[in-house]
C-alpha cells in the first residue's frame, strides 16, 4: 500500500516495548522519528487515520512503513450468516480464508490457542511474553478483517512431551495419531462450538501437521455422528503448507475417509478477493511477526495471485 487511504484505522502492533531508555520493536530498540508510546495507544482501530492530526498522520504514515501498525478498513455490509472457521492455531484462518473473512466477517475458533513455539531468540528466551503475545496478534489481525476470535486454549504440539519428536505425521490421510484423551476433549469441545452453524471451515491438514489432523478428524468424526447434519462443511487448504504439497493430491486420497463420514469427493472452488479483501488480508498478515517470517507472507500472497490469475486474487476451498 503506497498511499495509506485515510478512511482506513490504524492499529498499533503488540510487539512495542516502552522502557526507561526508550522504545523497542520486536525486542530491538526503534529509532525516532517513530509515534510515540501515547500516539500508539489511541491508535486501537476505533478512529480513521484522517481523524489524527497532519503531523500526527506523517508520524503514523512512517509507523506503517516501519511496521510499528497496520490499517483496517471501513466496516462494510455483510451478506448472509458470518462463516465459522476451525484454525488450528492463532493464524492459520488467516493465512488461509484472510480474504473471505475480509468479506464476509465471521468466528474463528482457535484450538491449540497456548504456544510458545518461535525461532526468533529475543522471545524464545521468553515464552510467557511469547504465549501473550501470540494470542495479541491473533486478536490484532481479526479486528483488521472484523472477525470475532475465540481462544479455545488446548496446548500446542510443539509444547506437548507427546510431541517431542515432531509435530508433523507421515501420513496426513490418516486419523488422528495418538493422544486419545486429547482427541476426545477436542471433539466434545467442537461439538459444543459448532452446534447450529450454518457454514464451518475446515482445514485439509495439507503437510501433515498433527493439530490440524487433530481438528480435521474432530470434525469428521462429529460428521460420522450426524452431528453436523445441519452444517455445511467446507474443507480449506492450510498454509504455508500447500505452498510444498499439493491439497489436490490430498483430496484424492481422503475420498474413503470422506464417505465413511458421510461426505461426498471434494471439489474445488475458488473465493475471489476484491481490491480491499486483498489488501486487508496482507494488512492482517503483517501483524503475525513472532512465527511467519515475511518471506511466507510474500509466498502466500503470490500463491492466491497466481490462484486469481491475472490482476486478481483468490482463496481456495473443496467442498
């Protein structure tokens, strides 16, 4: 975004420190001419940009190219009930439907909500400010696309001794590996969450990352059940990882696993972003900075640029 629209509201990220010798980004010190501490404070996406000051503006103007905040836009009319979104962590719904939730507002119900997983050092020696902190922007990037976050608070593999070998599975068209009592305690927890909906977003677990077989499985176990008969389910590819494995193959494969939950082979469909869908989804990835390096962030905008085809951009579902 070159020209910051003064419609649109800033949002100061969670990641600034105010100390006695000044200020800190990201665990490092930022250098002025910056927004200070109490500009940052009134920036809480209550207020368009055009509603500060002009050297109030200037100041914030220079925040957003140094990443100190992001933009949100307008509020603008929904159409239809608001999706439900299962993401396995704080994150992923947004990596993966930022756009449809741009559009159409929703729930995002984030499972495995307790991390502290990182590979930068300045947090990794700090995991409670890195739990808090994750669970900030998770906050931070919903209010950017007007979804509504609901942390359900199950531990993150990464964090879990069953998981000290890795949190990746050999075989993601297989069921749930193991950790029985988690399983069930996830179930019932869903099966309370998405009593009624009407719509519900479900990871494929592209790449095999166990929390996200755990939500998958969760869901198709409640489908076998006819928990969900009244609920359309609609399968969506996890990023980053479809950026190295192919959701299509994958899809293939879960066809027996699918109609054993009673549901039919799955189709792809693409979700078209608008001009401020796109950019309020790359607003809301910004806000991510203690897991998603922003080579990710750019790999993830270009793969729904190369899903839109020229001039446009999308997000892909099977259904």
């Amino acid at each position: 975004m070159t020209e910051l629209p003064d419609a649109w509201r800033p949002i100061a990220l969670p990641h600034t420190e105010v100390t006695a010798t000044g200020m800190s980004f990201l665990g490092r010190p930022v250098e002025p001419p910056v927004a200070g501490p109490d500009l940052l404070a009134r920036c809480d996406g209550s207020r368009a940009l055009r509603e500060f000051s002009p050297a109030e503006q200037d100041l914030l103007r220079h925040g957003h190219r140094a990443g100190l905040l992001v933009l949100a836009p307008p509020p603008r009319p929904r159409a239809g009930e608001a999706p439900v979104v299962v993401s396995p962590h704080p994150d992923d719904a947004v990596l993966a439907l930022g756009g449809l939730l741009a559009t159409r507002g929703g729930r995002v119900l984030d499972v495995f909500s307790v991390e502290t997983w990182t590979s930068r050092p300045y947090y990794a020696a700090r995991p409670e400010l890195t739990t808090r902190l994750l669970v900030a922007e998770e906050l931070v990037a919903c209010r950017v696309l007007a979804a509504d976050a609901e942390l359900l608070g199950f531990l993150d593999a990464a964090d879990r001794p069953e998981r000290a070998a890795g949190f990746l599975a050999p075989d993601p068209v297989a069921g749930h590996t193991g950790e029985p009592e988690l399983f069930a305690a996830l179930t019932a927890r869903l099966a309370k969450e998405l009593a009624g909906c009407a719509e519900v977003y479900v990871p494929l677990a592209v790449g095999g990352h166990v929390d996200h077989l755990a939500c998958r499985e969760a869901v198709l176990a409640l489908a076998a059940r006819g928990a969900l008969r009244n609920s359309r389910l609609v399968f969506y590819e996890d990023q980053p990882y479809s950026l190295f494995s192919s959701a299509r193959e994958l899809t293939g494969a879960l066809v027996p696993r699918l109609r054993a939950a009673g549901l039919d082979r799955l189709r792809p469909r693409l979700l078209p972003m608008d001009a401020t869908a796109w950019q309020a989804k790359q607003e809301a990835l910004k806000v991510y900075r203690i897991q998603v390096r922003a080579g990710i962030r750019r790999r993830v905008a270009r793969y729904g640029r190369a899903l839109g085809g020229p001039g446009a951009a999308a997000e892909r579902v099977w259904s």
